[in-house]
C-alpha cells in the first residue's frame, strides 16, 4: 500500500513514518531527508537549495518532483512508499497522482496529524537540540507552519472528497498515535 502522511513541521510525521515502515515493510520516501542528503553531499543540487532550506522555503516543485519519480519508478518500491513531507501543495497532489499512475501505482491512506502552532514551536526546539538541523529554530518554524497553513487546504479537500483522509489528534503521545495509525491501516488492508 502507499500512504501519504500529512501534516505541519514538528507534527510527527518522521516519527510515526518509521514505525509504520518497520511494521508494515514499507519504505519511507522523506522528501526533505532526501534534500538534506543533496546538501550534506555537497552535490550541484545541494549547493543550489540549502539557502532556500535553512531560510524555511519550499524548494521549486519540479525539482522534488524529480527526486520522488526515481523512487516511484523503481520496481521494488512498488505500492510500499510512504510519502513523507510531499505533497505540501495542490499541484504537487496533482503530480503525485499522475507520477502514480505512469507507474500503475495509487494512493490507498492518507494520514493527516494536526498540532497547534504552540506544539510545532516546542517540538521543533526540542529537535534541534537533538538534530542540529540547519532549518530547525522557532522563526523558521513559525514561517513553515504558515506556510503548512497556507497550501495545506486544498491538498486536504482533495483527499477528502476522494474518500482517503483520515485525521489524527498529533497532540496525543507516541504510542497512542502508533495505535490509531495501526487500526486505519489495518482497516483497508482488508
Ligand atoms: P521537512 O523535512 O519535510 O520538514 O522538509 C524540510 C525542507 O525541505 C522544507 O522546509 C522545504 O524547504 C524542503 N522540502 C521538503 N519537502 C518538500 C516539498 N514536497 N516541496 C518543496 N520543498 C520541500
């Protein structure tokens, strides 16, 4: 199956997507840990976005479109991705659907974990004290969670009105989300 887990900066998504891959054999396909990796290998790439990372922006659309198709395409990926961190706009939804399709692939879930903006502040500072993520402090968390805020909507309604979204309490601890996210799983595994 291939799962979309939505939500702001700091919502969970990391965390709950690595449960999920282990538990279920899937493969977490992190759209920002893939750009991390561009810049911490200094590749031509990675030279050209790390401004636009550590400033909280979003990288242009073609260019993560890029990056996803080589991990849609590969055959033994097929219908195990976990998409984390993409889409995180409508026309990326769009391209999501058409990459799938090219490849005979669709989309069975998609996981939406909702947190305040209190939450993503104290997550993410928690984080950087563990991670050192260049992007991690609280101006480039608040400017991302806007910018969650402000492209998140339709990619929402369009879920929506095709019947694959569920939304999850991010408040809730670890465990308590692990257990929510195993039941919707397990309940269109058949
Ligand atoms: P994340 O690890 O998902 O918080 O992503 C970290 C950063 O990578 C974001 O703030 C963006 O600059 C970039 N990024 C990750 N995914 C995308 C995407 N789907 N579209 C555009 N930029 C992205």
């Amino acid at each position: 199956m291939n799962i979309i887990i939505f939500g702001p900066p700091g919502a969970g998504k990391g965390t709950q997507s690595k449960f999920i891959e282990k538990k279920y054999n899937l493969f977490q396909l992190s759209t920002g840990e893939l750009l991390r990796n561009e810049i911490k290998n200094k590749t031509q790439l990675g030279l050209e976005i790390s401004s636009i990372i550590n400033s909280g922006d979003l990288v242009s659309d073609e260019i993560v479109s890029k990056l996803i198709e080589k991990y849609i395409s590969d055959q033994k990926n097929k219908q195990r991705l976990i998409f984390d961190g993409y889409p995180r706009n409508i026309d990326q939804a769009k391209n999501l659907d058409n990459l799938l399709k090219k490849y005979n692939q669709k989309i069975d879930i998609v996981l939406k974990l909702s947190v305040s903006l209190e939450t993503v502040k104290k997550r993410i500072l928690e984080r950087q004290s563990q991670e050192k993520r260049s992007d991690d402090n609280e101006l480039t968390a608040i400017k991302r969670f806007k910018t969650y805020e402000q492209s998140s909507q339709p990619v929402l309604d369009y879920y929506k009105e095709s019947n694959l979204l569920k939304v999850i309490n991010g408040e809730a601890t670890i465990p308590e989300i692990n257990i929510e996210i195993s039941g919707l799983i397990e309940s269109i595994k058949g």
